[in-house]
C-alpha cells in the first residue's frame, strides 16, 4: 500500500493523539452529566470542566465565556445563527436575510429553507477571486433585513472575506451580523472581541479536534431565540446533554494550532500552487492569490474532469477533492466555481487541496509529480483541444 | 484501501483500451452528457464489403464510469457487423464491467449513445439509410441536441447556443451565439458539421458566429 496523503482536511482533519489524551479521562473517569451546583461531586467536576473547556475557547477569541455556546458543529451553529435570530427578531423587524452565493451548505440551506418558510433572501454575487462587493452589500440591507450572514473563507476556494468591513457596514445599517469561519478559526489570526461580529460559527473537526463539536458565539445581547427544546443547558439557548468530552477535545485542539502552523502551512500552499500551476499546462487557480486562508490551494485542470483525477489520485494514495458533477452526490456542479464566474468546465476539472497538520513539505513533491502523470494521461484521452496538450 | 468502483471498472479506468482518434474515420460522433457535462468520441474503421468493424477508438472528457464504459464498449463492438454492434446496450457495457454505480448510469450510457451515433453517422455518408425524409429545420436541431458546450455542461439547444436554424434547397445554415474566436468554437463548429453535413439531402452546412459576444 502506498504512503498516504491526505489533502482533504478542510472535509476533516485527522484527530491529533494530545487532543485524545485530554479527553479520555472524560469517557472513563469522569463520566457524569454536568449538574447544577447542588449535584453530587461527579457532576459538579463535569460541570467545572466544562466551564474550563468553554473559557479556554473565549480566551482564544478574545471574548467573554458566556457568549460561546458549544454546539454538535458548524452545521447546527449555523442552523441556530440564521434560524434562531428568524425565531425572535422575523415578527418584530422584518423577513429579509442577505448571504452569498458560495456559502457552505449548513447557511446556503438554511436560507433555502428560510425561503421556503416565507423569508425573503438576497444571495449577494461575488466576483472572480470569490470577494464580496461591499458597494452590493450596503445597497441590499433595507429596514427589513434582520441578518446577514457571510463567510470568513471559502470551503472550496479558500477567498477570505473582509469581516471587518463587512460587520461595520450591518451595524451602520442596523442588521445583525453572523458569520461562518469554520475554515478560519484558529487559522487566521483576529481579535473577535473588537470585530463587528454578533455570530460567529467555529468547529473542532477541521482543527484536528474530534467531529461532532463545534461552536457558536453569541454577542452579549443579541436576540436569539432557543430553537432545539429540552432542558436548560447552554445558557437555555441550547438543549441536550453536553458533550463533556468534546469540548475538553475542542479546547486542548484549538490550543495547539500555532501561528508557526499557520506560517508552514502557509509556505507548503505557495509552493504546491506555484509548482502545479508553473509546471501542469493549461492549469488556473480558483480564489484569491493573497486573500487566502493558509491551508486551501485550488486548481483547474482544463480538458480534463475531476473524479477521474481524484480517482487517479487515490490509487496513488493521494486524497483530495474536486468541485465536478460527477463527485457530488446531486450531479451538480460546485456552486462555488460557478459562484466566482466560472463554467461548468472550469468546475468539472477543479481540484482541491486542503491541508492539515500533518503535511509536509516533501508531500508536495509527490503531489506534483503524480498530478503531471495524471492530467498528460487524462488529456491524451480527452478530445477536448488535442493541439494545446503536451 | 476501498475504491468506489469494482475491479474490472476500475482496470478498464486504468489502462482503457482503444484510446485515441482514427484520422480517416469512415463513422464518428461525439456526444455529451447533459446531466454531468462528461463528453464521449467514437471513432470507426469499417469494411466497406461486409459492414463490420475493424477498428474503433474513444476518447473521454469524463469521469471514471465513463471511461471505463467507452473502453469496455469499444471491445465489445471490434469485429461485430454495424448492425450487431448497434444491438449493444449500456447493460451489455454494465454487465462486462461488473456492474456499475446507477448514479453513474447517464456517464455511462453516454459510451452506448456514442456507438450508436457513430454507426448511424457511416450509414448516413455510405448511403445505407433506407428512409429518406427530406431534412427539415426540426430534424437539424434534434441533432444538434447531441452537441455539447463543454463550458456549461448543456447541449447548444438547451443551452440556448444556437439562435436560429435555417433550411434551404440543400443549404442548412445556423446561427450560433458564440463568438468565432471562442475558446471551443472550433470544436463545436466541428461537431454541428459533422452532424448535419451526413444527411442525405445537405449539400452545405453555413456557420454563423456572433461577432458582438466577444
């Protein structure tokens, strides 16, 4: 079997052994449910740690503990932003929300179903590298509108978006602001604390935490009604019983991301970029080639499709991702390239690499070199532009 | 390690067979799959005194299914007559291959529909259709519905590539909204020839591109 290697991490990363030592003792040890005050001591330990797991968090993104729910992952984080501002604030405001066209499917299918329930949804276009048009933003807010709710990077391209600015043009305009940065948290660098921010969706499973956990903060103050009813857990915002475990495992693996982390993942994206595209012909990049999250490269292949690529790859041990037709389980094309002004082409031979921890430098030779072997191969078949293949 | 697709799809994805383009085809096509944008070409080398194959090529803008399918197919069909060979079905394809993803069925039947068209695409310039209905505005765009712009994924009628159709003592002019110098034009001028040029009443096929897309 040949060595593997792993480039899907923006899919899910590879558990990090520290992040499973800090949480075994959750599982044998110190089982109980967290109790209030009054519980017996097994409880009240359960309790405490989960406290200590939750501020851990805060601490990382410059907030207070109380503003961070933890929740079973991005997905239901973002379900909540949406459909939990929609519960308290759609009576009293108004039924309109503004999102984009390539956001990840837990925000673009709540707003679909939002729509569906009778909301109005502006899904705001972005242009080539995937970057939001502030000009466009301002202009859809009216005095309905109760959020908005925009990605901090792209999931397929890695385009990160100024949250900044975008967060100051809401709150100008009197909206609420949520945002996704499930490809962000702990990756780039931002003080939460001080950003025009009122939500923000983070999760474990793409920081080499364990799946099935993941986070939502919630600004002090801001409206948001309980949606997922039982008991009183999670400030009452949230219920169900906590998962203890995880959030020991969330904490201990948003602790270990560094910014040297960043900064190698960084280097090891410049050069797989620079390679493939200098060295694979008739190749494109898809995103932005500076305002770009450091572990996300992506790349056209023209004339070729993409799951005969990946499939290539995979028998060469390589596990990657493409935005074709014919990988999705719809048929569809990624509506992210076609989101950026690409065609159906562009996403049919489009491939992601998205890398994690535990890559190296040298991996990206392997890449490079089994990518070159792959497209002349697929090319060679193909009876698209036989004059321009080499 | 586990693969989404069984050995003999897989060995066929591989290491295809009769991969490539015949020059001097004597029956071609390409056609394209609407759904998923995948594109097949079928390349024929046929016996003029009995109608059997004795050569075929593939090539494959596609997915893993679709390749193996063009490979798989073209064994199936060498040395068959043109009539056994049209008798050749996706579940023929699907049954030598193993079995295939249903899914994947419209990747694959594309190979089939290939075949198929290139067969028909020897009868048409050999004179071996039997009907001959004059060709009208309708036929000419029913074909053009196998011709693909890779670019969309869509066939040039669904896609709306094609503005206007029009046919006139043996002349078939078409209007095609795409600039001439079109990153695919030539290639899908090529194909709309190719289609229309066969029938038995066409002298001339007259392409219009339109210069203000670009």
């Amino acid at each position: 079997m040949p060595r593997i290697v792993y480039m899907d991490n923006a899919a899910s990363t590879r558990l990090d052994e520290r992040v499973l030592d800090a949480m075994k003792p959750y599982f044998f040890d110190s089982y109980a449910v967290a109790t209030s005050e009054f519980g017996h001591s097994m409880g009240i330990e359960a309790k405490e740690t989960l406290a200590d797991a939750r501020s851990r968090l805060a601490g990382l993104l410059k907030v207070n503990a109380e503003e961070v729910l933890l929740t079973s992952g991005d997905t239901e984080s973002s379900n909540l932003a949406l459909k939990g501002v929609a519960l308290l604030m759609g009576e009293k405001k108004g039924k309109h929300i503004v999102t984009s066209r390539i956001e990840d499917f837990p925000v673009l299918n709540s707003a679909k179903a939002m729509e569906r329930m009778g909301y109005n949804v502006t899904f705001l276009p972005v242009d080539r590298e995937g970057i939001l048009d502030l000009g466009e933003l301002e202009r859809a807010i009216t005095k309905e509108t109760i959020l908005v709710s925009i990605q901090h990077a792209n999931q397929e391209i890695g385009t990160v978006q100024d949250v900044g600015a975008i967060g100051k043009i809401c709150h100008e305009k009197g909206t609420l602001f949520h945002v996704d940065a499930t490809h962000t948290f702990r990756r780039l660098d931002f003080d939460l604390g001080k950003m025009p921010i009122d939500l923000m969706t983070f999760s474990a499973h793409t920081i080499h935490g364990p799946k099935g956990v993941g986070g939502l903060f919630v600004r002090k103050g801001t409206p948001l009604g309980k949606w997922m009813d039982g008991g009183f857990q999670e400030f009452n915002l949230r219920a169900g019983l906590e998962n203890i475990p995880g959030a020991v495992g969330f904490a201990k693996a948003a602790e270990l991301v560094t910014s040297e982390e960043n900064e190698r993942l960084a280097s090891i994206r410049d050069k797989l970029i620079a390679r493939l595209l200098s060295e694979v012909p008739e190749t494109t990049l898809n995103g932005h080639r500076d305002k770009r999250i450091p572990q996300n490269a992506n790349i056209t292949f023209h004339y070729v499709e993409g799951e005969s690529i990946t499939l290539h790859l995979d028998m060469r041990g390589i596990e990657v991702s493409t935005g074709s037709a014919c990988f999705s389980r719809s048929l569809e094309a990624s509506h992210v390239i076609m989101g950026i002004g690409g065609n159906h082409e562009r996403a049919h031979g489009s491939i992601r690499y998205s890398l994690g921890r535990f890559n190296s430098m040298e991996e990206v030779d392997i890449v490079v070199g089994a990518m070159k072997e792959v497209i002349s191969r697929l090319r060679e078949i193909s009876p698209l532009r036989k004059e321009e293949k080499t | 390690m586990k693969f989404p697709y069984g050995e003999k799809v897989l060995e066929n994805f591989k290491n295809p067979k009769n991969v490539g383009k015949i020059e001097d085809a004597d029956g071609k096509a390409i056609v394209g799959s609407p759904a998923c944008g995948d594109m097949v070409a079928v390349y024929l080398k046929i016996d003029p005194k009995d109608h059997r194959i004795t050569d075929i090529k593939f090539e494959s803008y596609g997915c893993a299914s679709n390749i193996a399918t063009g490979s798989i197919i073209t064994e199936l069909a060498k040395g068959k007559t043109i009539d056994e060979a049209k008798q050749i079905s996706w579940k023929d394809a699907s049954d030598a291959l193993g079995g295939l993803p249903k899914i994947k069925a419209h990747c694959s039947v594309l190979a089939v529909e290939g075949l198929r068209e290139a067969i028909t695409n020897y009868e048409e310039k050999h004179g071996l259709v039997t009907e001959k209905r004059p060709t009208t505005e309708e036929e000419v765009k029913r074909r053009l519905k196998n011709v693909m712009n890779p670019l969309t994924g869509l066939d040039v009628i669904r896609g709306n590539l094609i503005t206007s159709v029009k046919v006139e003592e043996g002349t078939v002019t078409i209007w095609v909204d795409l600039p001439e110098n079109h990153i695919f034009a030539a290639n899908i001028q090529e194909e709309i020839k190719e289609r229309i040029e066969t029938l038995w009443d066409v002298k001339k096929v007259e392409l219009h591109f339109n210069p203000s897309t670009a």
